[in-house]
C-alpha cells in the first residue's frame, strides 16, 4: 500500500511569547491520500495559511508530527527542505509570480532547470522541455511559449503558473488560491484546467481556498476554524 502524501498527527504552531502568543494551530490532524484531492475551507486568519507552509516545508510546527510521501520532515534540514520542494512539490498561488524577464516557456522551465542544478534527477533538459511544451498546449498556451508575461492576460498568466507546478511531475501540489485573483469566468476555466491535469499526473492537491463552489470540485473537504481543522 502506498505511503500518504501527507500525514500529520497533533501538529501545533505559536507565534510570538508570552502574552503576546498567538496559536495559531490548534493539534491539527491530517491524511491525504495520493492523487486525493482536498479543499481546506476556512475564513481570512484562521490557521490556513500556516498550514499550508508547515505542508510545503517552509515553517516548522511547535509540537506534532508530519510526514510527506512517506517521510517525516523532523528529519530534513534547510538543504534538504528545499531538495524535497523542488523534487516533490509543486505550488500554485493567488497571483501568478512568474518572473518578468524570461518567457512563459523559460517561467514554466525554472523548477526543471533548478532540479538539474541540484543533481536530483539525470533527465536531460530536452525531456522538460518536451514536457512543459506539452502542458502548455494542453492548457491553450503553446503559441504564447516565447512571450514575456507582460503579453499576456492574468489568465494565461496564472494557466502558466499551473504548467510551472506541474512540470517536474510532482507528487503533491499545493494551491494557496490560486484563481483568487481573476474574475469568476476566468476562474473557473483556469480551475478546472487545473483539476483536470492534476488527475491525469496522479498529483495530491492541497486547495486553501474561502470559495466554496471550488471547494466542493475537490474529493473532500475540511474546513479550518481557529486552527482547528475538521
């Protein structure tokens, strides 16, 4: 049977001291299968966003356990923190973050390039390539690959910042509301091209969103309410 994508067990996290403190996760418990896909639903400052960085290694708990494919991350350092992002992982947020200087294609490339750099995979570029080529025209972007951000729309935009996620294969992705910033039309298209290649990658998704028709797209919901998930 496989590993979970993710497993967490009474995950707490406090910020600041003494009267100031602030818990922020209250003992958070959690199992997402792999290829699940699950809505964590919950209003401004309830614990979501921490939540999704404890999930995406970028902040550690107080108290708990979490584990992610099958391997606790008690036990990574800072290297290895950021090995396991980029090899693993793929991230999808409200404002598309591509950066303005290289085209669509080289912006969905980075994660393939950074991977190669780091010697966690002996891929040839030119198999990325083929496959951030193949996501964009699946996406209606493979006309746009040589473009700069700024010719295109937020939608195209935030499409390519889905191909980004998705290029190296990652077994989990993780979306901090990712069509919060396009109008309803646009936002539901790009969602559900998102559902759609997440499932046929097989990827875990994690959706932070306080949408409540795009939670109901996902497998199953949890809602997060003073950093309590039920």
């Amino acid at each position: 049977m496989a590993e979970p994508a993710i497993l967490a067990r009474g995950v707490r996290k406090t910020y600041g001291r003494g009267p100031a403190a602030v818990q922020v996760l209250r003992g958070v418990d959690m199992r997402v299968e792999p290829g699940e896909f699950v809505a964590v639903l919950g209003p401004s400052g309830s614990g979501k966003s921490t939540l999704l960085n404890m999930l995406g290694l970028m902040d550690r708990p107080d108290e708990g356990e979490l584990s992610l494919c099958g391997r606790p991350a008690a036990g990574l350092g800072d290297d290895a923190r950021a090995f396991f992002r980029n090899e693993k992982m793929g991230f999808v947020f409200q404002f598309d973050s591509l950066l303005p200087e290289f085209t669509i294609l080289e912006n969905v490339l980075m994660p393939a390039r950074i991977t190669r750099a780091q010697g966690l995979t002996a891929e040839p570029l030119a198999k990325a390539v083929a496959h951030a080529t193949s996501l964009l025209d699946s996406l209606g972007l493979g006309a746009l690959g040589r473009r700069f951000p700024a010719q295109t729309s937020g939608g195209e935009r935030q499409r390519a910042a889905i191909a980004r996620a998705l290029v190296n294969s990652p077994a989990l992705i993780l979306a901090d509301e990712p069509t919060g910033n396009l109008d309803r039309e646009n936002g539901e298209r790009v969602f559900a091209d998102f559902k759609r290649l997440t499932r046929e990658q097989g990827a875990a998704v994690i959706l932070v969103t306080h949408d409540e028709p795009a939670a109901k797209a996902a497998d199953r919901t949890l809602r997060m309410d003073d950093g309590v998930l039920r």
